[in-house]
C-alpha cells in the first residue's frame, strides 16, 4: 500500500504544469535528438544537462529521464529506417527491423516499436516501483567497505564485458579513475593535477568530459559514415498499422522482453545491449515463427524494444537506491543529481521522497507521452532523417558549443571539450569504449573517499574488504565477471564465416557508444 | 558478434598490415603508457601516506600502475593482431576541431551570434556538396535560432553580439 500511496504523490507531483511541461520536452528533445543517426542517448543527456541546472532538482531529473529513454526510442527509428543503430543496444533492432522496412513494413516496425516501448517501460517502471524500497533498506546497513566493494562491482561489471574487450575496458575504467583525481583533493585540500590551471581546481565538469567524448566524437566518426553513403537507403512506407496477425505475435514478446529488460537493466553494468540481446536470443527459441527472425518477423523487434526500454527503467533501481550506475547515461544522471545537491544512495527514498516517487511516476506520464507523440509523429520522424546529414552537423556542433559555454560563459571549457572530443575520436579509432570512462570519472571520487574510510576505521588492514560478507561477497562476484571477461577476451578466436562478416557489416553500430550507454 | 574485430575480418580478407598499420594500432596503448606514467609519477610527488592514512598521491598513483599493467597487455594483444588499422578521418577531424576553436576565439569578443555564423562556416567548410550560399544560409539560419532560443526563450547570459 506504501508503494500505491507512494507512487500517487508522485503522480500528483508530475502532473504539475512544469514537471509536465519539461517531462514533454525532454521526450521530445530526446527522441529528436535520438533519431539523428550516431547521436545516441548519451550526447543527448550531455547536450541537454546544462539546461537542467536551471530547474527545480525533481523537474530536471524528470526531463533528463524523459531525453534518455526519449533518446533510447528514437534511436531504434534510425536502426528501423536506416540500419544504422547510434547505441548497441539499438544494433539488435536492425535485425529484423531493417528487413520489414524494405519489405515496406517500416510504418509497422515502428508502431511495434513505440507500442512494445510502452509495454516494457510500464514493465520496468512496476519493477522499480517494487523492488527498489526493500534494495534501499538493504543498503542502509552498508558501510564504507560494503560502498566501496558495491562500486568496484559496477566497475568491473561496466567494464569486463564491454565490446573492445575486459582488458580495454578496464583500462578505460581506471583512466576515468585517475582522471576524476584532477583538481582539489577533499580530504586534504591539496591541488592535484591541475597543471596550474585555476579553471581546473574544481576538477574537469562531467559536462564536458560527455560532450567531448561522445557529442565531438561520435560527430566527427558519423560525418565520415555518412559521407560513405552508409544510411542512404529507398524506404517504401506504405503499410502503417500492424495486421491483426502482428498484433497477436507481438503481445506475448513484449510480456517477455519487458521481463528480461527489467532484470538484466537493474544489474550493474549489464544494461539495454544484454537485456535486448538475450530477449532477441529466448524469444527465438520459443517462437513458432523461429525461421522468419533475421528475415523482418515482428516478434524480432517487438522483443528487443520491450526489453531495451524495460532495461532503460530499472537501470535506475541500483542508480538511485545504491549510488552506483550501471552505466554511462546512469553516470551522467547521477553527476546531475550531484550538482543539484543530492547524494544518490539509500537515503534518497526518504530524504527525498518527492524526486525518487515523482521519477517513478514519470516513466508512466512519459511513456504515455512518447507513444501519443511518437505514433503520429512517425512521419515527421521519417522526414527529418531525409534531412542531409551535411546540414545536421554543423547545427549539433553549434549545440554542444552553446551548451558547454553556458556552463560557467568560459572558454576554457570549449577548449576542454575540444580536448576530449579529440581523446574521443581517438579512443574510437583505437578500439576504446569511451562509457566506461566516463563511469569510471563519475564513481572515481566516491570510490576513493570510501577506500579511505575503510581503511582508516580498519586501522590500515585491506582485509576489511575481504572479512565483512556482503563486501567480501560482492568483490567475490567481481571477480568472477573479472575472470569472466578476461577468458572471452583473450581466448582463442572461432574462424569467421562469410555469414558473421556479413551481419557484422550490416549491423555496425554508427559510432561505438558502448555496451552500457 | 559485434565484437569481432575488423582487423580480423581484414586478415581473413586477404589484407595485410604495414609498418604503418602496426604503428597505429600500438600507439593507443603507448597513449595509455604515457598517461599513466605521468599520473605515477605526479601521484609518488604528492605522497603515498600510510595504509592507515593514504596520501593525497595514494589513489592517482595505484590507478596509473594499473593502467600501465593494462596497457602492456593491450600493447601485447595489439602485437598478435594482423590487418589493417583503422586510418583517421583527418577531414572530419579538422574541421570539428576548428570549428570548436573558431567558437572559442570569437564569442567573447564578438559575440554569440557571429560566433554561430562562422562555427557552421567552418564545420561545412569540407563539404564540397554544399555551395558557399547553402552554408552561409544556414549559418544565418542557426544564429538566428540561437538568438531565439538560447537568449530570448532561455534568458541565458550571452551577448549577442559585441558592441552593440
């Protein structure tokens, strides 16, 4: 009943003009932002955050929320239209949805999308709603061990099984580690690593340390894409509404997808891309229409789309309840959350009643607002992808520049965002995942601060760790998804067939974001 | 699946690398080298304190001996691999970088919107597709969205235009 009264003041909180008003923006900017292809949900976020510091700390989480799964559903349409998935997680889509877009299905593929978003979102927001109280109580028995061996958990489960492999992702994790070391240490007052710089006594702002890595990034690797013609495609869009046929074999996937999403979305650093993996692969097995998948079978997009937008919400359980995000848009809101003064972890269930409640109460009004906005706004959707990317460019660089001088009307900061765009195209060409940096800069300063306390209340004895039995626990399961990722990177690799070199090819993420953006 | 490399597909291909090749590819994990050796060293100068008592260097410093561990095994990994690198786009590359530091050098002193003006002129520059009115239009065309939306609706503190 606490959770049903709950989750009514957080309705009533929504549904204030404001919080509604900027929920519909962030929908809506979101799945604009989203649509344009290697523009995933992360620039999003980081494009608008700067905005966000104008607004009440609830309104502002709830329109960062409403860009993010936003930005999720609008990059499935570019997956659908253009095979061209802007995150992984949207690469599953492609399977099958680019399939029913050239056999003129497309209208089809994204009415399923936008009904199964629904569905898993609804899934995904009751998952929350539930299981996030009984996760936060748990957690107010932790201590700075327990803290710590949390975070080094969602490191190395944010890492270890990224794209480029364990050991690129963990190097990645530790950088962002050394990198949110810049700028004055808490705990003594001492400059560290600022070169001499006093805009960098506060540290490097998470803004753009985002905007540089993925915004600059992932523009300069899709201008290349583009220009090779990738995308371009003749799309029929003739049939719209799904056959009574399809609605039927939609309805059970998207049961199973939101299921699927909501478990794998609430561990640390597994996420939308194995959640809408591991739908895609059950869902396959227990069709009846096995031998359609891969070919344009609607149950192959439905269930990729529940599960990716059930993952999108409970992605937020351990964020908020634990303070450890699963992922790199989970970081970012964090980082919001921090410079709105509020401190995720257990305590925000009732210190801040009023955000969590009215965030959960969001997925429902957002959800709703993404399907009314987006089923008939498909084709406006369709229209602006025709729009040629060499006009497009120019206008999100126009974007990110505006938003990161607004930070402090300083620009010190475009150069740094400069910096790390730089670092970003890089780290792509180079196989790095940029995600797992960025986790690693979110939850560098908490890590440290809770290593320092278990050991300074052990007396300097590192078995604290091991002793006390969840931390013990967790670092247990660490290591073996550390031993997990090591094994999948560097054992011996199958031969490759004409067949994988061919899905590969046609299912080649725009620009690689991570597996846990 | 997505995790299979191209540079694997390549070798499969038939493509082989150059000394070229090889350098590209290893240069990423001599980056990380390098980053970590500055972080090493900068973490031992500002003190390693005590078990009991970490130093301000303490986490910085474990964090880059790490990464240098990391790195040599991905400069090992890089080693075994065959094909070719993946080459930078330069075009592109430059042309987002001086449009980043076209915005940089001109909004404080002449303002935001000549700033957006010639950030999009600079961006299309490359562009060949585009002719030189298309891109002045739509650097007009963003200024004057700019104006609207980030002055006018937003009330954030720019200066449209130096001067005036």
């Amino acid at each position: 009943m606490d959770v049903l009264a709950n989750f009514s003041a957080g309705l009533a909180t929504v549904l204030q003009p404001e919080t509604l008003m900027y929920c519909f923006i962030g929908v809506f900017l979101g799945t604009f932002i989203g649509v344009l292809p290697g523009v995933g949900s992360m620039a999003a976020i980081a494009m608008i955050l700067p905005l966000s510091f104008y607004l009440e700390p609830t309104v502002a989480i709830v329109m960062i929320a409403g860009v993010y799964y936003g930005a999720e559903y609008g990059g499935s349409i570019a997956s659908i239209l253009m095979n061209i998935p802007g995150t992984p997680s949207s690469s599953i889509t492609c399977i099958d949805g680019y399939p029913m877009a050239r056999q003129g299905r497309a209208g089809v593929a994204l009415f399923v999308t936008s009904i199964a978003s629904f569905g898993g979102g609804m899934i995904g927001m009751i998952v929350m709603a539930v299981l996030s109280p009984s996760l936060a109580r748990l957690a107010l028995q932790f201590g700075p061990a327990e803290y710590f061996a949390v975070i080094f958990l969602g490191l190395i489960a944010a890492s270890a099984v990224s794209n480029g492999g364990a050991l690129r992702g963990i190097a990645m994790v530790v950088a962002g580690l050394m990198l949110s070391t810049v700028g004055i240490d808490l705990t003594t007052g001492d400059l560290r690593f600022t070169l001499g710089v006093p805009e960098l006594r506060d540290g490097v702002h998470l803004v753009i340390v985002a905007m540089g890595l993925f915004g600059v990034g992932e523009l300069i690797t899709s201008i290349r894409a583009n220009r090779e013609g990738r995308g371009r495609q003749e799309i029929d869009y003739a049939k719209f509404y799904p056959s009574a046929r399809e609605w039927r074999a939609s309805w059970g996937p998207i049961w199973r997808g939101g299921l699927i999403g909501s478990f794998f979305g609430a561990l640390p650093g597994t996420g939308q891309t194995v959640a809408s993996a591991v739908g895609y692969a059950v869902e396959k097995k227990v069709s009846k229409n096995k031998d359609q998948f891969g070919k344009g079978a609607v149950e192959g997009v439905a269930v990729p789309e529940s599960a990716n937008n059930s993952a999108t919400q409970t992605a937020f359980i351990p964020t908020l309840t634990l303070g450890v995000p699963g992922s790199a848009s989970m970081a970012m809101v964090i980082g919001a959350l921090m410079i709105h003064g509020i401190t995720p972890g257990p305590r925000i269930l009732t210190e801040h009643t009023e955000l969590f409640w009215g965030l959960v109460a969001s997925f429902l009004v957002g959800n709703v607002l993404l399907l009314i906005l987006n089923i008939p706004l498909i084709g406006l959707w369709v229209r602006l992808l025709q729009i040629p990317y060499r006009l497009m460019y120019p206008a999100i660089i126009v974007l990110i520049c505006i938003g990161v001088y607004s930070l402090n009307n300083n620009v010190f900061d475009i150069w740094m965002t400069l910096l790390f765009g730089v670092a970003g195209y890089l780290m792509r060409l180079y196989r790095f995942e940029p995600a797992p940096l960025l986790i690693g800069f979110v939850l560098g300063p908490m890590m440290e601060e809770q290593l320092r306390r278990a050991l300074l209340l052990s007396r300097g004895d590192p078995m604290v760790f091991l002793e006390r039995p969840i931390s013990g626990g967790l670092l247990a399961i660490s290591a073996l998804i550390l031993i997990y990722g090591l094994w999948v990177t560097l054992r011996p690799r199958r031969n490759i067939t004409t067949d994988d070199t061919s899905i590969i090819q046609n299912n080649k993420p725009s620009s690689n974001t991570g597996a846990s953006s | 699946m997505m995790g299979i490399s191209s540079n694997k597909i390549m070798q499969d291909t038939g493509h082989r690398a150059g000394v070229k090749d090889i350098l590209i590819r290893l240069s990423g994990a001599g980056l990380l080298l390098a980053l970590g050796l500055y972080f090493m060293i900068g973490g031992l100068n500002l003190g390693l304190g005590s078990p009991f008592r970490p130093g301000t260097g303490a986490f910085p410093f474990f964090s880059a001996l790490l990464l240098m561990g990391l790195a040599l095994g991905i400069l090992w990994q890089d080693l075994q691999q065959d094909g070719l690198a993946d080459r930078p786009d330069w075009i592109s590359f430059l042309a987002i970088g001086a449009a980043l530091s076209v915005f940089a050098l001109v909004t404080e002193r002449f303002g935001l919107l000549p700033a957006v003006f010639l950030t999009v002129l600079t961006a299309s520059a490359p562009d060949r597709s585009l002719p030189w009115w298309g891109k002045a239009a739509l650097g007009l065309f963003m200024a004057g969205l700019s104006y609207v939306l980030f002055i006018e609706a937003l009330g954030l503190p720019f200066k449209a235009i130096r001067g005036i």
